[in-house]
C-alpha cells in the first residue's frame, strides 16, 4: 500500500502521528503482509507472532499514560495503527483493535493499584487483555445477562459463559462482565464488571473455532465455573459494570471497527482500481467503460468520506471535546460505506473476485466482521435516533475526559 498522507487528513495529524503512518505501513510490509497466506491457511489456530511483535512495540498501550509505561498517543494515533495494518490484513488489526477495548476500561476506571498491575504489562507486550460481555443466548442485550457473581467472604463468584470475545486465546486477564444483584434490578445497577487472570480455576478457554473471515484471528468463548476472584478484582465499583462496558465500546469499540473498515476498504478499493487499469477490454481496458468508472467513482466516494468521518471522530476525542455520536457514526457508516464497496468490487471482479488465492475473496470475508461488534448497524442507528431526539444523557467523550491522562500536546512531542 502507499505511504502517501491523503491530503484531507492533515488537519488532524500531527508529525508524530505522521512518523506512526510510516511506521505501521512498514511493519506491515515487512511483518504482516508476509504472513497473511499462512493466516489464511491457519483455518484451526490463533495467530501469535503477529501480536508479539506488536506487543514488541508497545502498540497495544498506544492510549495508555506514560505513567503506567504506555506510549500515551491518543486516539488519533490509535486510528492510524489499526487502519494502516487493516489494509494489508483485517485479522492483525483485529487483534491489536481488539485490545484496545479492555485497555481502555483499565485506563477510565482501573484502580491505582490494578493500573500498576496490568498496564505496565500491557505496555511491554507481556500481557494482552480481553473484555467479555456477549453470551450466547443474548447477544446485545445486556440488560438479560445470565452471567452472575456472588459475594463469598474477600472473594467474588463467577459461573456464566461469554461469546464472540476478541483475543480469547491470546489474553492474559479478561474483563468480565456479570451481574450481582437480580433480574429485576435495572441494568445500570446489576452489573459488574471483573479482572479474572486466564489461569484461575474454573474457567475455560474454548477451543478456537474459525470465522468467515480475519482467520488467524482469535474470537472464542470462555466458560466460568465457580471462578474465585478477590474483592480487589472488581473494576471499578459494584453495580458499574454496565458504564465499564458501555464507554469502552463507544470510547474504544466503535472509532476502533471504524478503523478496520477504514483499512479494508482502502484495500478493496485499491485491488479493485489497479485490476480495472490492467483487465484487458478489446483495444483498452476494463477502466475505459463508461459504467465502470461510475461504479469505481462511487467507491473513491465512499472511501474519502469514510477517511474523514474516522478520523474526525477520534480527533474531537484527543481534544475532549462531546463526540460519542461521531465516533459511533464513524463505525456505522464505515461499516455501510465499506460493504457497499466491497459488493460493487466483488462484482467489477467477476469470477476473478471468488479465486481463494486473490485478495478480494478475502477482503469481502473480512469486511462482514465489522458489522456485529460493538453493536450491528441497527444497534448504531438507535444511538443516532436518540442523539437525534437528545434522549441521551450520557456524553461519555466528556464524562471521562478528564481522566485521561493523554493531552493533544503530547503528540507534538517526538
């Protein structure tokens, strides 16, 4: 992929951020792109090798304060990493998205002491973490959690299951989501979240089970029985555990996937823009019809106004400034505009697009992975209806601003 800064997003990219440009699409270059046909072949196990040398680098504490060894970039810096990896491959930017989230619970409503624990770790590549929430017969309704946790004595109680968890087989410590009060206690309060290590009895790490697409990549199911965890565990306080849940997703979930289907999209359009140029067409080629440019031009389309919506998005949030509705719109439609995309690319392809050896077969694969996480499409577009009616109250760009220990001043800084 090219090196070259779009012109549209110098406004919210600084040198530093720029240097990280270069420097993500030359790992990927060297480390990742290598390594995406052994991914794909991979159908049965998890990718390792990648994440280590992004640990390596300390990308997984890109957000992470200085104080806790993290590289305290921001979030705008965050985006570049993910998009620039997701345009050599979705399941590397998957797994460093991935930890993002439970990152940044650690981060907004960790202890002193947790932080002191887990973030530095984070930071050296020595631990990844996890956030579980989804089970399998409830999907987005946390509200219906079966999961539950009972006060013992100093130590919590933990017996549920938990789906669809990115960086399952690859984490050191999961962030649980579980109720502890009853059904008929409203969400807002029933729920807490906890710090449960991968190697407390009782719990169990499913085999890994491949997906459609970002192969390699690990998204299992964890299985708690009876797992003890001290008081000290909880994230947070009792009864937070939905807000723990719900500002990671929308502060780190949604501008992350917006990031991943930042990177696929650029790829797919790109693969599909230098097939055109090059399908021979009688005396020219594909690109010289007519109605092919008009579909072509509407992919560029998409692609510009999905770069700016992202990073946009991520740049009111480094400045602290309310954007929760912009960060959750950047996942929305990114996700929208890159499918679109990809249909019209798996179509300009003809045959070409379903050869198992041609990147677009695998890029639409990809691309249908950003629509479930951190809430579908429909999801999203309940959020915009109350933002647009201003039924919500919540703003968690500014409630938990001041927590963060980033400052827009600190990238300026080399």
């Amino acid at each position: 992929m090219p090196t070259t800064l779009p012109t549209a997003l110098r406004p919210y990219l600084t040198p530093v951020h720029e240097r990280l440009w270069q420097e993500a699409d030359a790992f990927a270059a060297e480390h990742v792109a290598p390594r995406v046909k052994h991914m794909e072949a991979m159908l049965g196990k998890v990718e390792r090798k990648t994440a280590e040398l992004m640990g390596a680098r300390g990308w997984f504490a890109i957000t992470v304060p200085a104080a806790y060894g993290g590289l305290a970039k921001g979030h705008v810096a965050k985006t570049v990493l993910i998009h620039r990896i997701a345009t050599v491959s979705g399941a590397a930017a998957a797994i460093l998205q991935a930890s993002q989230i439970p990152v940044g619970a650690l981060v907004h409503w960790g202890s002193h002491e947790q932080k002191r624990l887990w973030l530095p770790q984070v930071a050296d590549g020595t631990v990844l973490p996890s956030i579980a929430v989804t089970e399998p017969a409830m999907g987005g309704q946390i509200g219906g959690m079966q999961a539950v946790a009972e006060r013992d004595g100093d130590t919590w109680v933990i017996t549920g299951s938990k789906v669809h968890i990115g960086n399952s087989h690859l984490a050191g410590v999961h962030v649980v989501i579980a109720r502890t009060a009853p059904l008929e206690v409203p969400a807002s309060r029933a729920l807490t979240a906890f710090l449960v290590e991968r190697n407390r009895r009782g719990l169990t790490v499913r085999p890994h089970r491949p997906g459609l697409g970002l192969h390699g990549f690990s998204c299992g199911r964890l299985d708690l029985t009876r797992v003890r965890v001290p008081v000290a565990n909880v994230l947070g306080d009792v009864g937070q555990g939905l807000n723990v849940a719900q500002s990671s997703s929308i502060l780190y979930g949604r501008p992350n996937l917006a990031a991943v289907s930042l990177g696929l999209h650029e790829a797919i359009v790109q693969t599909t823009s230098r097939y055109l140029k090059h399908r021979p067409r009688y005396s020219g080629a594909l690109s010289d019809l007519a109605v092919v440019r008009d579909r072509i031009g509407d992919m560029e389309a998409r692609l510009r106004a999905a770069r700016i919506l992202t990073y946009q998005a991520v740049h009111l949030l480094d400045h602290d400034l309310p954007c929760d509705t912009d960060l959750i719109n950047s996942k929305y439609l990114g996700h929208q505009w890159a499918g679109r995309s990809g249909r019209d690319a798996m179509e300009l392809h003809g045959a070409q697009a379903l050869d198992a050896g041609y990147p677009m077969e695998r890029l639409w694969r990809d691309i249908q992975h950003t629509h479930p996480p951190a809430g579908t499409g429909d999801f999203q577009r309940i959020h915009l209806a109350k933002a647009a009616l201003q039924e919500d109250p919540i703003e968690w760009s500014v409630q938990l601003a001041a927590q963060t220990a980033w400052s827009p001043q600190d990238a300026t800084v080399a």
